[in-house]
C-alpha cells in the first residue's frame, strides 16, 4: 500500500519530535562538555553526538515510524548514517565556527535544521525499510 502524504507528513513531524528532543539533550550536553569541563568543542560536539543516538534511534522506530523494524541491523545503519552525518556537521560545525566566528552553539542549532529533512528521508529509508511505497509497516 502506498503511503498518503498526510501519513508521510506525520511521519516527519513526529521525527522533529524525536530529532527536536535529541537535538536539545545534545545541545545540552555538548553546553556541559565545554563551558563545565572545559573540552574542545569539537569532542565534545562528537561525543554529544554519538551519546544521544541509541535512545533516538528507538524513539525514531517506536515513535516516529511507528515500525517494528527497530533491530540491531538497523542500529548499525542508523549510526553509520549519522556518523556521515557526524564528518560532514564536524566539518561544517569548525568551518562556521572558526571560518564565520559563529557561536559554536548557535551552529551545532544551524546544522541540525539543516539536516532534518535529509535525515528524515535517509533514516526512512535505510534504517527502517520504509520506502515511499510502503507495505504497512509503519503509519
């Protein structure tokens, strides 16, 4: 059965919400590694990155997707996804901060609405199996 646009769009906008909650746990942390500990914001921006990822990859399937595909394959993809997503942001991430002089904060926020739809669609797909075509796995 092919999904209707009215399932894809709530879809994506309980994806904002699981991807809004990690975004602000990550900002939260990445705040607490540097201005706390004193890390460099770059480690810390990875390690806040890659800390919040599993429980937002159970809310993406249980919640976003509302799919029972959430497995340790999927796992894998979703991380191998977001550590592309990783690279590519830690790049972007020093570029604005110190090409731009923008707020290391303020571009990690930038960087996230950025990539939401991108990641919408690359999770969707990949980690979960859900194509634009669906078979009613998720709703």
């Amino acid at each position: 059965m092919n999904a209707d646009p009215a399932t894809r769009f709530g879809q994506f906008l309980r994806f904002l919400v699981v991807g809004g909650s990690a975004a602000v746990s990550g900002w939260t942390l990445l705040y607490v590694l540097v201005h706390f500990l004193r890390w460099n914001y770059l480690v810390a921006y990875a390690t806040s990155f890659l800390a919040i990822n599993a429980a937002s990859y159970l809310a993406a399937g249980n919640y976003a997707f509302r799919t029972r595909n959430a497995n340790r394959r999927g796992l894998i993809r979703y991380y191998a996804i977001n550590l592309v997503s990783l690279v590519g942001n830690g790049l972007a991430l020093a570029a604005l901060v110190e090409w731009a002089r923008i707020n290391y904060l303020f571009a990690a926020m930038l960087l996230s609405a950025l990539n939401a739809p991108i990641n919408f669609l690359l999770h969707r797909r990949l980690t979960f199996g859900i194509g634009w075509r669906d078979r009613g796995t998720a709703s």
